[in-house]
C-alpha cells in the first residue's frame, strides 16, 4: 500500500481508538494468571490400573460414545461425596501438560476438521500469550474432573497445591485467577472453605459466566433428558444425549448447578407439564400444573424411577439420587457464606441478549402427558429470559460477593470467553494494557467486517485504493440508543505530500460512513484513494 494512504487509515483507526501499544512477546511485569474451566471443559484421560495404560475418553469423536460409557460412568458415594466409575480397573486424571493448560486449551487435539467446536480457553491462552504472558511463568491452567462436587476435599486440595506451584514459579507473586462458567462456584466453594490460603496466594478473581444461582433451565432438562455438547454435524459422531444422561444423573456437579431455590427471582423458574386427568365418570381433561424448584424433586422421582442401564451385562438403577441432592443443597450453603477477603478483589462478567433457558414445559393441551414417567422421552419447551443461552443473566450477576465491577456482554455461554470486548476487559483489569483511563462498564470492541484493496497503475501514475468495514459493538450506560443514533454521519479527510526534491508527490482521500446504532452496534464503512506519481 503506497505511503500516504496507509499514513491516513492509521489517523482513521486511531480516530475509532483501534490502535494499541505494540507490546514485548515476553513481559516481566505481568502477574501470573490461572484459568479455570467449567462442566465439560477439561480433558479426561482413563488410566488402566492394571496395565497403566492411558486412553483420552473426554473429549474423543472416534468410538466416543462406547468409550465414554465404559470408561465415566459412575455412581455416587454419600459416604465420601465422589463419584466412582463403575469400571472399577479403570482411574481419571486429568494431564498436565503446558503447566495445565492442555487440558483446557484444545479439547481434542486429534480433531482437524471443525476443531473449534472444542476448543475451549484456546483464544484466549492465544489472546494473552499476545499481551506478554507466558505459559509457565505467568499463565497456567487448572483441569479438573467436572463430573465431581465442587466442593470434593482432593479437589480442592489439588487446587491449593496449583495456587502453591503458581506463587512459587512465578517468584512470589500473587496471582490473578479468571473462572468461566462452574469453575466459578468451584474457585467460590475454594474460597469459603480456605480463605485463608486464598488470600495468602490470590491477587484479583475475574468470574465469566458464573451460574452463581445455578441454570435452571437447562440443568432440568439436562437431568430429565440429558444434553448435547457440540451441535451440527459433529454431533453425529459424538456422544449421544442418553449416553450423557445416565452419567449426569450421578454427577454432584450437576446437581450443584440446579437452579436454587432460596433465591428470590424475579420470575421463579419452573417446571411445567401439561398433564392428562380423568375424573370418577371417566371424562378426561388437561390441565397446566407449574412446579416450583422444590416441588419439582417429586416430578424427577417419578420420572426417573425406572431409570436403568445395562453395564457389563448388568442392569444397574438410576434413579434421581436424593443422596446427591442433600449434597448439592450442602454445597449451596458453604456458596452463600462465601466471603472475598480483604486483600482480593472480585470482578463480574456475565452475558446478556441470548434467550436463555430458564422454565421448562413438557407436553401441551393438544398432547399432554398422560404418565411422568414418559418425560425423558419428551422433547421438553423453554420459557426463556435474558442470559447467555445456558445461565440466566440474574443468576450470573448475583455472586452475592463485594465486587469491584459486574459488566455485562452480549455473547453466548462458551462464545464468551473468546469475545473480543471480554479480552479488553479482562486485560484493562490485569493490568495488562498499562492504559489507566480505560473503564470497562463503558467499553466497545470494534470488529472488522471487510476488507479489499487494490492496485493499478495508469498514465504515469500509482492508484491505491480500499475498503474496509467494520462493527463497532458497545452499549450505552443507560442501555439505550443515543438521541442522535438514527443519523448517518459522513466525513472525509484528505492529505497530500511532496517529496523532499520535488520529483515525488502523493494524494490520498478517505470518506468515512457512520450508520446509525441498532442492537448495540454501529456499521462502519472506510473508503479511501491514494494517487502517487514519480517525476
């Protein structure tokens, strides 16, 4: 691109705040930062006690679901409060390669084709690794067995020893801690039982898309029906929905993400079944019966009373686990006393404007549901509210915690961790932009949309030109469109330059379109000409 020209779109980006400060590969100054996955965000590896051989069986797309069903399953123990596979040859580890972070990166490194549908931290260990950081030194992760209580004792006994690790490799420093989804009731329930140890070693903690309330939408259905964690083609070769069922039905951690009900929501979340009564004459009608949180335990009882499947030959029950509830309602009370200690500060991020699950309805007055236990086989219906697609936006925010800031971003449960507007924020608050005037509850991202140039020569002269667009994604404190948004605004600047000895000279003009604002984003266009000649 000639000169001038690129001199110009440089004055036009920093005009739209686009360009940042280059910064060194390797940054010194950094404090070490740990990420911590959620549900299904960890790589499981079954070790054969017998041969010691290792196998990936989460997440896996060759002979996924045979694998996945020998190799997790598992049942409860009350007496211990872990969930134990059925094999009994057979151990989970999770790897810790890359000082941990391999087990929450990629999570199935065989995977070519479509490999973004489990990716997992991966954009943003790329992200950071960009800022400065360093896998070893200041950047690390912590997998973990997702299908245990959050608050299981070797859990967390595992994660004060990374705290440990962390605080000694990066030479005393204290680390800053970012949670996405349940890894933020699991670093919570950490907090409340060790306070201590947590303000000993941790500097800042940044929740992203925390069901602090739990997801009571979508861990309804999930435990009457089970659920699908990749979509499209992919799923066909991928675990099957039953399969998940039977082993979230002995998950504590699925329990302990039931929508709680000491919660005072603002709509209460509900399971709904349209039912098929007879009365003594023999007429039938059909009538609509809601079930609050509570009352819904009696509903999966008999849902899920005949629940079986057939291990090794074996037919094994299971049912709903009122042993795993009592636990999980032990859980939430450890969450709710959960304070953040003095020396640490605590920030919020949360996702809005996806529908978002948050009652649940089966059958309808044309086809209701003549026995509860025909509900796993139901395709069930959402009654949704604003969220992230999986956590309701009012569970995410209420942390119940003192918190520095709570910001809100449009993006989807697991898109959100790789959002571009998330990254400025989470690196304003790491101290990483070493940009002091920066307030994220006001930010935007500006992403671009396209981009084309072109090149020729004619009579004599060198003719530049290009195109590019770009959205710009914010939100107005208020939430609201600006008075002034539905206007188009237009503007142009030109600029010329001539050689030093006056045998070269150059022009360029560029004419920015301004759409106005809708649904929190504002198209963008960039036009610009460049004309150049050599005496």
């Amino acid at each position: 691109m000639a000169m001038l020209i690129e001199e110009l779109i440089k004055s036009i980006e920093m005009w739209l705040k686009l360009i940042k400060k280059p910064q060194e590969y390797i940054d010194p100054n950094l404090d070490p930062v740990l990420l911590v996955p959620g549900v299904a965000g960890s790589i499981l590896n079954a070790v054969d006690k017998k041969t010691g051989r290792t196998e990936r069986v989460w997440v896996r797309i060759l002979d996924a679901d045979h694998e996945f069903c020998d190799k997790l399953w598992c049942r409860f123990d009350p007496s211990t409060g872990k969930t134990t596979n059925l094999d009994p040859d057979t151990s989970i580890e999770v790897p810790e390669d890359r000082y941990g972070l391999y087990a929450i990166d990629n999570l199935d490194p065989d995977m070519i084709v479509g490999s973004d549908c489990v990716y997992y931290y991966h954009d943003m260990i790329v992200e950071m690794l960009s800022w400065g950081y360093q896998e070893g030194k200041t950047l690390f992760g912590f997998g973990y067995d997702f299908r245990q209580s959050n608050r299981l004792q070797e859990t967390m006994e595992c994660f004060a020893q990374k705290l440990e690790s962390i605080h000694t490799a990066s030479g005393g420093k204290k680390i800053n801690i970012i949670s996405h989804s349940m890894g933020g009731l699991l670093v919570k329930c950490f907090m409340a039982l060790h306070s201590d140890i947590f303000e000993k070693y941790v500097k800042n903690w940044i929740a992203i898309a925390a069901p602090f309330q739990g997801a009571p939408g979508y861990i309804t259905s999930s435990l009457l029906n089970g659920t699908s964690f990749v979509h499209g083609w992919e799923e066909r070769f991928f675990i099957s929905k039953w399969s998940m069922h039977q082993l979230l039905i002995e998950c504590p951690s699925i329990y302990e993400l039931m929508g709680c009900p000491d919660f005072h929501w603002e709509h209460a979340p509900l399971l709904e079944i349209w039912k098929e009564k007879s009365n003594s004459n023999g007429e039938s009608s059909v009538v609509l019966e809601s079930y609050s949180p509570l009352e819904a335990v009696s509903v999966y009882e008999l849902a899920l009373s005949n629940n079986k499947v057939t291990y090794n030959g074996e037919k094994i029950s299971l049912p709903f686990n009122l042993e795993l509830l009592k636990w999980a309602n032990k859980t939430r009370e450890i969450l709710c006393h959960a304070k953040v200690p003095d020396k640490v500060k605590f920030y919020n991020i949360y996702g809005t404007n996806y529908e978002t699950p948050h009652s649940v309805c089966y059958g309808s007055q044309n086809a209701p549901i003549s026995d509860l236990q025909q509900l796993p086989f139901v395709q069930s219906n959402y009654i949704s509210v604003d969220g992230d697609g999986t956590v309701p936006t009012e569970s995410a925010k209420a942390d119940g915690l003192k918190a520095e800031a709570r910001v809100g971003v449009p993006g989807d449960h697991r898109g959100i961790i790789c959002d571009r507007h998330v990254f400025r924020v989470i690196k304003h608050w790491l101290r990483a932009d070493h940009d002091p005037y920066y307030n994220p509850t006001n930010d935007y991202v500006i992403l671009p949309t396209s981009f084309d140039i072109e090149r020729h020569h004619e009579k004599g002269l060198d003719v530049t030109s290009l195109r590019e667009e770009w959205e710009i994604v914010s939100e107005s404190q208020d939430g609201k469109e600006n008075a002034d948004s539905g206007k188009t605004k237009v503007g142009s600047i030109s600029v010329s330059h001539v050689g030093d000895d006056n045998t070269t000279w150059e022009e360029a003009h560029a004419t920015v379109i301004v759409h106005p604002k809708s649904e929190g984003k504002q198209h963008v266009e960039l036009n610009a000409m460049s004309v150049s000649a050599r005496a």
